[in-house]
C-alpha cells in the first residue's frame, strides 16, 4: 500500500428518509415548473372521470405539452362519451394529430366511449378492473383516471415515478408496474394521487435520468441516489 495517498473520504452521511419531508421538498421544488399533463387538464376545467380517462390515452408516449395541446383541441369539439362515439375515425384522428399514434388512439377512444354507454350509460366505471378491461387502457392510465377524475387513491406510476422512487431508496423494484405495488405497500394513501404529481416535473426539468441535477436538489440530504454516477 502506498501510504502517500490519503485514505478515501467516507461517504456523506444521509439523513433518514422521510416521506412527509420529501413531499414538503418537492412543492417547494416543482412550484415554478410546467404541470404533468392531466393535472394541468384538471386545472383548465378538463377533470370529468372521461376526459381524465381521455387524455391519458392521448398522453401514452407523447409530451406534456403536446397531450394538452390535443386534449384542448378535441374537448372543443367533444368532451363527452357519447360526443366521442358519434365522431368518425377519420375526423378523431384529425382532431388528435400531433400526438402518437393518432390513429390507433382515435380507434381505441372511439371505441371505449362506445362501450361506455352501451355497458355503462355514459359514466366511467370507477374500478381499476373494469377501467383496464376498456381499449387502451392499462395500469397507469386507469391510476389517473381514479386518481385525477374521481379524486380516489390511486399510485400512477410513469418512467419519472419509477425512476425516482427507487433512486430515492424509498423502494426497490425493476418495473413500473412493480413499483406501483411496492409503493402502495410503504406510501402513506394521503400521496398517493399526488406522487404523480410532483414527480412528473420533478423527473422532467430536475431528476433527470441523464445527469439529474443532484448538486441543488433540495433532497439531496436524503436521497440514497441509488444507481446515479453522472450527475451534477
């Protein structure tokens, strides 16, 4: 061993991670950033059970920005399940052109707003498992929709609320899906609709998954940063 060299500095110790904390950190963090999507919808008047069920469908695999540029533009023409049904195919996907698979989004919204009058008169089912029975609707769309349309507990959990989570140490879970699951066993159920809330922005402008922006992160005291080698 070469004693010339000094022995390597001990890491810095964290303080105990505590959620209460952490949700107090994180408003204070996301306060001046661009909303996640359906929480903006709810805002400009959009939160009906259908449109929440509505616009996260558009919102899979498009930006922010953009599902509420799309949401806007159709809710000016349709906000209703039976106003969606009369529409075409056609015209849907002119209505929602800028979003991802505009297409395949105007068949499947086409065709749950369908179902939904003929199975349940024109109201959103309230229940994740009659919610994931609908076309193009799984996990994470359903959480929203109870979580953001009816105001219930419910964990959406997103790439952001995956990542975060299990960087923070607060779980430990290789998919998102198996993140809702670990959360719902530790999150205390007074988060649970807000997590999404705060972690979508929090994920996209500050915990990044490329180099997040550890150095003034206001958690930083706390998190384990698990798996984080390039930050700054």
């Amino acid at each position: 061993m070469n004693r010339s060299q000094p022995a390597a500095e001990p890491a810095a110790a964290k303080e105990p991670f505590d959620i209460d904390e952490a949700f107090h950190r994180l408003r204070r963090a996301v306060a001046d950033l661009p909303k996640a999507a359906m929480f903006d919808l709810r805002d400009q008047g959009h939160a009906t059970p259908f449109e929440q069920l509505v616009g996260a469908v558009i919102s899979a695999r498009t930006r922010d920005e953009t599902t509420v540029k799309v949401c806007l533009r159709l809710f000016a023409v349709a906000r209703t399940p039976e106003q969606i049904c009369a529409l075409s195919e056609s015209e849907l996907t002119r209505l929602l052109a800028g979003c991802s698979f505009p297409e395949v989004k105007a068949r499947d919204l086409r065709a749950l707003s369908c179902r939904i009058i003929q199975e349940w008169g024109g109201s959103v089912p309230d229940r994740l498992e009659a919610l994931t029975s609908l076309r193009g609707v799984g996990p994470k769309i359903a959480a929203l929709t109870l979580a953001v349309g009816f105001n219930r507990p419910a964990i959406a959990v997103d790439i952001h609320v995956h990542r975060i989570v299990n960087r923070w140490g607060y779980v430990s879970a290789p998919t998102p899906e198996k993140t809702m699951l670990a959360l719902a066993k530790v999150l205390p159920q007074r988060y649970w609709i807000e997590i999404n809330e705060r972690l979508v922005p929090f994920g996209k402008f500050l915990c990044t998954g490329v180099r997040p922006r550890c150095s003034t992160c206001l958690l930083l005291s706390m998190c384990r940063q698990v798996g984080v080698s390039d930050h700054r």
